[in-house]
C-alpha cells in the first residue's frame, strides 16, 4: 500500500470586528495561548497563513493546511472550533477547499498511462 496522499485545505476565512478590535499584543498573546498548544497536539498538520484583505473583498485571510493524516486535521479544526478562533468567531470559515497536489500524476502513474 502507498502513503497516503498529501492534502492540502485551503481555508478563506474573514476576520471579524472582534478580532481587529484587539491590540496586535493581544492577538500575538492569544496565537501564543490558544492556537500554538493546539498545533502543538498535531504536528502532522502543517500551516501556512495568508493575508488577503488588500486583495480581496470577501476573505481577509488564507489558512493553507497540509498533511497526510485526515483525522489529525478534523481534530484540529474540531480543537480550534472550541476557542474563540473559529468558535466566537474570532474568523468566520467563508469556504474549505481540499485538494490533492498533482493527484492526476499520482493517478496516472498507478494507472500505468502515459504522462
């Protein structure tokens, strides 16, 4: 059997007026408090971290999570739905888009067709 197949999650959240009322300490503070043990119970998930506001009207920020390990990643969006993060929210989840980076090749390779 393979290894599983990397997944990415692309995560376009939207701050809230919450969230942009604290003080950058008091964001910086709550990060170190709260999301870091969080991340620290699941070191199979990876994240990156975007900021759109200037790009976008509709997401402010993008969370790009990666890893092989699924139900590491459900528990830790499930972990991060019981703080204020995802759970006030602090962040509204506008959309989750899965994907599998070059999955056609994976596919293709197992499939033994040409590339």
């Amino acid at each position: 059997m393979t290894d599983a197949p990397k997944i990415t999650f692309f995560m376009l959240l939207r701050s809230s007026p919450a969230w942009l009322a604290l003080t950058r300490e008091a964001r910086f503070a709550f990060i170190e408090a709260t999301i870091k043990p969080i991340f620290a119970r699941y070191p199979q998930v990876a994240l990156r971290f975007y900021d759109a506001e200037a790009f976008s009207g509709r997401a402010t920020d993008v969370a790009v999570f990666e890893t092989r390990d699924l139900r590491a990643y459900y528990f830790l969006i499930d972990a991060l739905r019981d703080t204020p993060f995802l759970g006030l929210p602090y962040f509204e989840v506008l959309e989750i888009i899965p994907a599998v980076e070059d999955g056609y090749l994976e596919y293709t390779e197992a499939e033994g067709l040409a590339a």
